[in-house]
C-alpha cells in the first residue's frame, strides 16, 4: 500500500506541473486531483505519513490552482 500511494502521489505531481502551465489547468481535474485523493486513502490506510504529506500538498496546490483559474467556484 506504502509503494502504491507513493506511486499515485508522485504522478498526480508531474500532471501537477503540467496543469501549472496557462490553458492547461483543466487536466487537474483529469490527471492531479483523482490519483493525489487516492494516494491520500492508500497513505492513511498504510499509514505512511510521507505519502500522505505528498498527495495532501499537490491535491492543495492543484485546488488553489483551479481556484485561481475559474475552475472551481
């Protein structure tokens, strides 16, 4: 559980940096938010609090970032 909630932290921060980019912030409904949520539930549930900061901080990021933008209201 460690390794996958890591796994989907990491790929929801890689789609984080590209959803940063201008015209692009509508992937982080697709690509950021889903996998950072799920590797919320899989860090919590393995109790890897390393995992959990990862996924917390970019599902956060990618939140501000969809406010910023219109996408969220």
């Amino acid at each position: 559980m460690r390794v996958l909630s890591l796994i989907f932290g990491i790929l929801a921060a890689l789609g984080l940096l590209l959803g940063l980019l201008p015209f692009f912030g509508w992937l982080n409904w697709i690509f950021v938010l889903p996998p950072a949520v799920l590797g919320l539930v899989f860090g919590a549930l393995a109790r890897d609090r390393g995992a959990v900061t990862l996924s917390a901080i970019v599902a956060g990021l990618a939140a501000l970032r969809l406010m910023l933008g219109g996408g969220v209201l």
